[in-house]
C-alpha cells in the first residue's frame, strides 16, 4: 500500500511555471503516488510554454491577481471535478519595480501588489474553491524558512510571506466551523529555481548558505515537493496552521567555527 494513500484523490496544483517550479515538483510527487492532479497557470503564453511539460494533463488558466479569473476557474473545475481533496497554492510576486530598495522606500502600490498576489489570493482561491473541497480535504501553500532574517536583496516579500504565515491559523479556525479542511505552509530555504535567480544577489546567497547547511549541501526542491505530499495526503491528519521549515539545519549552523574563522581572518 502506497504510505501517503492519496491514490485516486483530486488535486488542484496553481504556480507551475517550469520544470523548475516547486509546483511541478508537488504535482510529480502527488501523480508517481497514483493521484489526480488538475494544474492552473497564470496565462495562455505559460500555458504554451509549459505545453511540453504538461502534456496529457489537464491544465487551466487563472492570474490571481484578478478575483473574476479565480471564480472563473473554480467554476470550470467544478463542472469536471464535484470534489478536490486538496489545493497547492503556489503563488509568489514581488513588485520590484525601480530595483531593491531600503525597505522603509517601499512604496504603498508596491507593497499592496504584492499582498494582493503573494498573499490575499491564497485567501480568494481557498474562498471559491471551498465548496469543492472534501470535508477532510488538505491546502498548503509555499512560505520561505524565516520571515524575520532582514535580507536586503529579498525586499520586502518576508513581511509579506509572514501574513501569508498568519492566514494558516484563520482559515484553519474559520473552515473549522463546518469542515475539518487542514491549511499548512511548506517553508524552504534557498532553492535552484527560475524564480529565485530573478532575485539580485540570490546566487552569492546560495552559495553562503550551501556553506552554513550542516550537510554543505542546499536544500532540493524535490525535498520540499516530499513535505508538501506528506502534508496534503491523510497521514498529516493531525497538522493544520503549521508552517514547515525545510532547510536542512540552515538555521542552526550560522556561527559555524570555520565560517565565523573565515570571516574574521578576512577582516
């Protein structure tokens, strides 16, 4: 008996952007297990794009940042799929346009966008998705490992990813009053994906932290896809408002001794 027994369940997987996308890697992991998935991408051009990758499957359109495209493609889920037994959110923009700023420059139109879609549009989605989703049915969407390391060249997505973090509890407590659906957030430190190598300064970072990882190797994104499997299948029945932070130790090893040595002799 396949252990994450999700075979035959339904899942709806949004953020898929290339082979590199922490999307894919969950909807791979959640199909090898002998389960469904339902795949929703920004665009028409992503969905060309990812035509080679996605072949066979069924795939829809929804940019979140425009709620009428949600409810849209929930009401064209629901005509082909009655009931999902979980939901990927996936979803992360920042606007940085003018280039990283000190983040007391960060503009309201900025920050609010990126609320909008980093953010709220995990709300709207679970919102109209909600009457497809079974009484048990799991969501999670994807944060980073700390929302409170002030990186300068993340800007000012970790406030964003920390609201993000908070919604967990209130949905969990509000869904609670008529289901049982579980709401988690898979956490993970530096990856190798196409969006994190738009960030400036992220390569330089991840090789720092490929240096401070105990193991001295960074974390993959195939490891986060394994949590985020595990969270959405009925075996994590007992986790809900948790965030999972998969960084291979990251957190516990910054003051290294040949690391700190290092720094200090440069000095």
């Amino acid at each position: 008996m396949n252990f994450l027994q999700v075979e035959n369940k339904k899942f709806v997987v949004f953020g898929v952007a290339n082979k590199k996308s922490v999307a894919w890697a969950i909807g791979q992991t959640l199909e090898e297990a002998g389960a469904q998935v339902i795949y929703v991408v920004r665009s028409e051009s992503r969905r060309e794009s990812t035509a080679k990758l996605l072949a066979g499957r069924e795939v829809h359109v929804c940019d979140v940042e425009f709620e009428e495209q949600i409810a849209e493609v929930a009401k064209a889920i629901a005509e082909k799929h009655p009931q999902l037994d979980g939901l990927v959110h996936s979803i992360a923009f920042a606007d940085y346009e003018g280039g990283i700023k000190p983040f007391h420059e960060t503009t309201k139109r900025q920050f609010l966008r990126t609320v909008d879609i980093s953010c709220f549009s995990f709300i709207s989605v679970v919102n109209h998705f909600r009457p497809l989703l079974a009484e048990d049915a799991s969501v999670i969407t994807i944060s980073i490992s700390t929302t409170t390391m002030a990186s300068e060249n993340y800007g000012f997505m970790a406030p964003v990813k920390a609201a993000l973090e908070s919604s967990l509890a209130f949905l969990a407590k509000s869904f609670s009053n008529f289901s049982r659906v579980r709401f988690n957030a898979v956490a993970p430190g530096l990856l190798k994906t196409s969006a994190s190598a738009g960030i400036p300064g992220y390569v330089d970072a991840y090789l720092y932290a490929e240096q401070v990882i105990p193991r001295g190797e960074a974390v993959q994104t195939q490891e986060v896809a394994n949590v985020a499997a595990f969270l959405l299948s009925p075996r994590a029945s007992g986790l809900t408002a948790q965030t999972i932070v998969i960084d291979a130790g990251m957190a516990i090893n910054y003051f290294d001794n040949k690391i700190v040595q290092k720094v200090v002799n440069e000095q």
